[in-house]
C-alpha cells in the first residue's frame, strides 16, 4: 500500500514526518520556505489523513522505504514530529543508508519510564477510548500536546485532524481482524547520521526526558530548547520553526 503523500520543489529530498494528533497537513506552513530549497515530501501514516489502516501487520518504516522508492529517492533528511520523530529514528536505526540526517521536533522514543504525568495522560485517554467518547478524546489532546503559544485556529486544525485520525483508527479497531503495528527497536548510540533534537519547555515532563536522552546518546546530536514551546512548535509559532529546520537541514 502506498501512504499518501505530496511533492514539491527540487533540490536534497526531505521527508517530513507528522505527529500523531496530525497527519500530513500539519507542515503547511513549513511547506513553501522548504520547497524553495528542497524536494519536499510529506505523506500521512496509516490510519492517518488518507491513508487507510487495513487489518494485520504492518511496518511504518516499510512503508517509508516503499514511498521512497517509488520516487526514486535514495537518501533524504528527515524532519519528524512527536510520533514521526519515533518513526524518524526507526528508519534511521533500520535503514541508516536512506537517511542522511534528522531533525526531530519534540520526538517519541520507546526506551524510557513514563513519567507521572504521562502516565496520568495515557490512564485519561484509555478510560476516554473505552467510554467510546470521542469528543473527549479529541479535547484531551488539543489540551494536552498545545502550548501557550497556540491560537484557536491552530487549536482547531488539531482538533480537525486528531477527530480524523481517531475515526480511522476507531473503526479499524472495531474489525474482526485488528492492524498491528510492528515496531523497530532502537539504539540511539547506533545513529550516527547529524542530528537536531528539539524540546519544548512546556512539554510533558517525558518528551523533555527523551530530548535530553537521545542528545546525550546519539553520537552526532545537538539539543535546542524552546522556552516557549509546548509539543507542536511547528503550529505554536510556525515561522520561528520553520527556521529552525532550515538551519538544521542546512548547517
């Protein structure tokens, strides 16, 4: 199956990862400055967007390597958001020869405890899911993954697309055979391509744990702490971010 996804301009590919309270439309203010200087790619992952989640197994970062291919792109940054940045660092762990470097914007990363605040998260969303709430599901993350930075339009474009994903993945949940997702594991001692880890000063006490650690392990990191960002600088304050990558892709 082929994500759907989006090209433009020409240039070094870049491949651009969305959270998962997102899909692909979430880089739209980054998308023209990039294009202007780079062959720029965005796809949305199952069961986001318009990508589908059909039943049994399946691997995010085959599902990459496929896309990529059928471009005919070799090597490319990648530039991944909250759950793309987990994905980011599985194509990078699984295939180091496919990407050149990594800018990663408040990333996911499976190796640490969850930190009380997390796990308060995770125990909401859960009781949310059972009660079948969707409404409440949707408003729990607007409030949780956006900082103070954030204006009500981009607290409505989450909504948007987090009530998008949540139908995709809710109905798929509902079939009598189930998606599953395998997951690559990663070392971060193993990455060695240059990196960009981004923290937001407001973010869950875990994501500034995972910033620090992966900056820490990975051979060739560099942390940049944003005092005023939440989860998503890129809809917080979309142009300072959108600077920030350009630096990161091109230093």
């Amino acid at each position: 199956m082929l994500l759907a996804h989006d090209v433009a301009g020409t240039g070094e590919p870049v491949l651009l990862l969305h959270a998962g309270v997102a899909d692909r439309r979430v880089w739209q203010a980054q998308w023209e400055p990039l294009a202007e200087r780079f062959r720029v790619i965005r796809c949305d992952l199952r069961g986001f967007g318009e990508t589908p989640i059909p039943p049994g197994s399946y691997s995010n970062t085959d599902d990459i390597i496929a896309l990529l291919d059928h471009l005919g792109v070799e090597q490319a940054a990648v530039v991944g958001s909250s759950f793309g940045g987990r994905v980011a660092l599985e194509l990078a762990a699984s295939h180091p020869e496919r990407v050149s470097r990594l800018v990663l914007l408040c990333p996911a990363f499976a190796g640490l405890d969850p930190t009380p605040d997390a796990a308060a998260f995770d125990e909401r969303e859960e009781a949310l899911a059972e009660a079948e709430d969707l409404d409440g599901l949707v408003e729990l993350n607007v409030a949780t993954w956006l900082g103070p930075e954030a204006d009500d339009a981009a607290r409505d474009f989450v909504r948007q697309m987090q009530r998008r994903a949540f139908e995709v993945q809710l109905a798929a949940d509902a079939e009598p055979v189930q998606p599953e997702m395998v997951r690559v594991e990663v070392d971060p001692t193993q990455i060695a391509c240059p990196a960009v880890i981004v923290a937001g000063r407001h973010d869950m006490d875990l994501f500034l744990a995972i910033a620090a650690h992966l900056a820490e392990t990975m051979p060739r990191a560099r942390l940049v702490e944003l005092d005023w960002a939440g989860h998503l600088p890129g809809l917080e304050r979309p142009g300072e971010t959108t600077d920030l990558i350009l630096d990161a892709l091109t230093e």
